[in-house]
C-alpha cells in the first residue's frame, strides 16, 4: 500500500475514534444548547421587563424539537423555549435538566419523556426506571422554584426505528403511572394522548407522520391542551 493511501486510513480511523469519543463524552448533548442559553440570558439581562415575564422551558425529545422549528411562534409569543432533542431518552434530560432548565430560571417546566426509553434508544429501560428519571426532574424543578407541567406520552404502535418493540401498551402503562404521580403529588398532568390516538392504540395519521412524530395539524391539538396547563400550573405561584 502506498504510504498516501496508509497515511488516508490512518486519518479516517482517527477521525472515527474522535467522534466516538466526542459523543460518548457529551452523552446527554449538553452543547446542542449551550449557545443558546448564554444568548438568552444575555438579552434577559438586557431586558428590563424581563421581571414580568414568565419563561417557560420545554423538556424532550424530538417531539418537542419539531414542536419549537414547526411552530416557532407559538413558542415565541408564549416566551416558550424549546429545549428537546431528537431521540434522546429520559437519563439524558436528567444529565442536562440543569444546564437547560433549572440555569434559565423559568417559572415553569413542561417535560415530555418516555417514548425513546420504551423503544431502547439508549439500552433496556423499565417503566419504574422512566419514572424514577421523570421524579428526579420533578424534584430538581421544585427544589428551584419551578411549576412543573408533566405530558403523557404520545400514542405509537410502532417505532420505524425499532420494529422488534410493540410500544402501545408499554406506553398507556407509563401515562397510567405518570398521571397517578403526578394526582397524588399536586402537579399539572396534560392528557396528549387522549385527543391523538386512534383504534389501534396509535398516532391518528390525521394528527401525525411515521406513527409518531405530529404534523402541524397534531401540535394544533396539543398546543391550547398546554397553554391551559401551563397557565394552572403558574396560577399556583
């Protein structure tokens, strides 16, 4: 082999181990909005009726990312920030719930988990061991002073990614206990999956694409479901 062509593969292993590395070492994605929140707070800063407004963070997944690029005005005039990413599960929103909720000083949290732990994105998960990771952002949240809205999780059927998993009733089981939880602890439950699912347990194609993700049409649904969830959880203050 010609030392070109040695020194090549040399470069494109080494280039492979970096990027192996860089994401293992920032697992929960904490630079996806490290930007963005230092320019938030800089123009909050600068901002005399900031006082009188109320912040609100959008915690999840893809989800809730497509929710904030799809409609940004809805997040806008709401002075909503959105802070999901795509497929990621509920440890990783616990790793940076810091970085990204509590450092912006909402008053209020909304968090959408659950769906990409049931479907394994990040290895075998348990309802009881979503929940201990939905709990932990709940208390993280009230140790801060922040109201806490929690979503059920959105009806699905299947994962494109992931046909091996059957998610339907993994997911009712999960909003039973995240509804539960939240009743007995005081907090705001939003019910998405009641207006959104169809008679096979999954994601109404008049609402939704690919059986999980919403289309506008699906986030118009959601949208006044959690602004009056917001709005209770904020009347509590």
């Amino acid at each position: 082999m010609k030392t070109s062509a040695k020194l090549f593969l040399s470069a494109l292993l080494l280039a492979g181990t970096c990027a192996t590395e860089c994401a293992a070492q920032d697992w929960p994605n904490l630079n996806r909005y490290r930007s963005d929140n230092q320019t938030n707070l800089e123009a909050r800063r600068n901002d005399p009726s900031d006082a009188q407004k109320s912040w609100v963070v959008f915690m999840g997944n893809s989800i809730t990312q497509n929710w904030a690029s799809m409609d940004p005005e809805f997040f806008t005039s709401h002075n909503y920030l959105g802070r999901g990413i795509s497929g990621q599960t509920s440890p990783q929103m616990l790793l940076r719930f810091r970085q990204d909720v509590i450092d912006l000083s909402p008053k209020a949290v909304v968090i959408l988990a659950g769906t990409n732990d049931i479907a394994g994105n990040t290895g075998p998960s348990s309802v009881e061991m979503i929940m201990d990771n939905i709990e932990s952002m709940v208390q993280l949240a009230q140790a801060n002073d922040i109201e806490v809205v929690l979503c059920s999780v959105l009806p699905a059927n299947r994962y494109g990614w992931a046909p091996d998993v059957k998610p339907a009733d993994t997911i009712i089981e999960l909003n039973r206990q995240i509804k539960a939880y939240a009743e007995a602890n005081r907090i705001v439950y939003v019910d998405f999956y009641t207006p959104l699912v169809d008679d096979q347990k999954g994601l109404n194609d008049a609402y939704g694409r690919d059986g999980v993700h919403p289309t506008i049409d699906g986030y118009k649904i959601m949208e006044p479901l959690v602004v009056e969830g917001i709005e209770k959880a904020l009347s509590r203050r």
